[in-house]
C-alpha cells in the first residue's frame, strides 16, 4: 500500500441503484463531505438536489451517460450530457456503443464519443467499455478509439453488466492509453483489497457504492 495515497479523493462515491430513492442521493452527498469524497454519482433525475446539497465544497456532481447500455443514437447522448451540464454536472461518464464497437464501426463508435466531448468542453469525460463484453483486441481498439475522440479517462465497467473490473483489464487499459487518458476502475469493486489491486494495477479512479465500507477497511490497515 502506498502511504501517499488519499483513498477518499480516489473514489467516485457513487449511488446508481434504480430503487435508489431522494433520501439516498442526499445521503449520499452528505457522506462525500462527511469523508471528503471529491467526485459523487447519481441519476441524472437527481442532478439539481445533488449539485444544491454539495454547493460551496470542491465535491464535483456525475452523471451517467448511455447508461447502463450504451446503444443510445448519438444525439440522445449529446442531449444528456449537455442538459447534465447545464444542470451544474461537471463529471460525465457515457458508455461507450457495445454494439457498434463488437460490429467493427469504429468511425461512428469514435464519432459517438467526440460528439459528446465536443457538446460539454469545459467538464471531464469517462467512456465505460463494459470490458466483459469485449475481447482483448476489442478493448485495445477502444481505448484507442476513446483517446482519439478527446474524452479524458476510459472506464472498464457500468457495474450493470455481466461482470465488472478486473486487475487485468486495468493493465491493459494502462498499456492501451500510453498516458494519452486515465483509467477507472468500476463494477464490483466492494472491499480495500479489491480497491488497493486496482490502483496498483494502474487505475487512477475506482469507482464504487461500497466506499464507506472501503474507507474503514483503508484506516483499519493503515493503524496496524
């Protein structure tokens, strides 16, 4: 474990469930200042509580994208993200076209990202591969196709999918990227031991709901 790292700056404190009620949100939001969580998620319903109940702090509201699958046509994604950041979002993260990427469309898969950084130049974007979905040469290209398009971070995983993040897919989106963007590592990812191999593996995020429970489990081995 590296003794300089800043766990709760690493984790997007994130709330997606779809049962996830009001109460949950602002919950939410008053954890992050409780535990100083820099980056939270929440639906896009909830975009205005989220942003009023974290006002005056360096919390940063996300909204999701194309989410959980991804498939949305282009202008959909657009409309999202700038509505989100109209709204006062100031993190997005879409999901990548599943569909059109394992079709070999690379043209509309990068097309559909640019479109959405271009839209919202003045927040930060993360693009989910949902990597279980994806063979290796699949995920390379994605990652190649996610730095061309300008967005700032690839993801592996919505947490909706078949799986979520793995220590390996983390290492090959670090070789895949060279330092052109960051890597996040999502879905699954519940306990400090999880989280800790993903950061050495190479993800400079983790996103996760479990963050409090990784908080403590974080402090426990810090004070042994």
């Amino acid at each position: 474990m590296r003794a300089d790292w800043n766990v709760p700056a690493l984790l997007d404190h994130t709330v997606l469930r779809p049962e996830a009620t009001r109460a949950d949100v602002l919950r939410l939001c008053q954890e992050a200042k409780d535990h100083g969580f820099v980056v939270i998620f929440v639906p896009p319903c909830y975009v205005d509580e989220a942003v009023a109940a974290v006002a005056g702090t360096a919390i940063r509201v996300g909204i999701p994208i194309g989410f959980p699958l991804g498939g949305h046509t282009t202008k959909v994604k657009v409309a999202e993200a700038v509505e989100a950041v109209t709204r006062g979002a100031q993190v997005l993260d879409m999901v990548i076209n599943v569909s059109r990427l394992k079709s070999g469309d690379q043209v509309y898969v990068r097309q559909d990202i640019a479109e959405v950084v271009q839209a919202t130049p003045t927040v930060e974007h993360k693009v989910i591969l949902e990597t279980c979905y994806l063979t290796q040469q699949e995920k390379i290209t994605a990652c190649r196709l996610v730095v061309e398009a300008g967005a700032d971070y690839v993801k592996t995983s919505t947490g909706f999918g078949a799986a979520g993040a793995t220590v390996e897919d983390v290492r090959l989106m670090k070789q895949a990227v060279s330092g052109r963007a960051k890597v996040k590592a999502s879905g699954g990812i519940r306990d400090w031991k999880t989280t800790e191999a993903m950061l050495e593996a190479g993800a400079d995020r983790v996103g996760t709901s479990a963050s409090l429970k990784i908080l403590g489990e974080w402090k426990d081995q810090r004070s042994t």
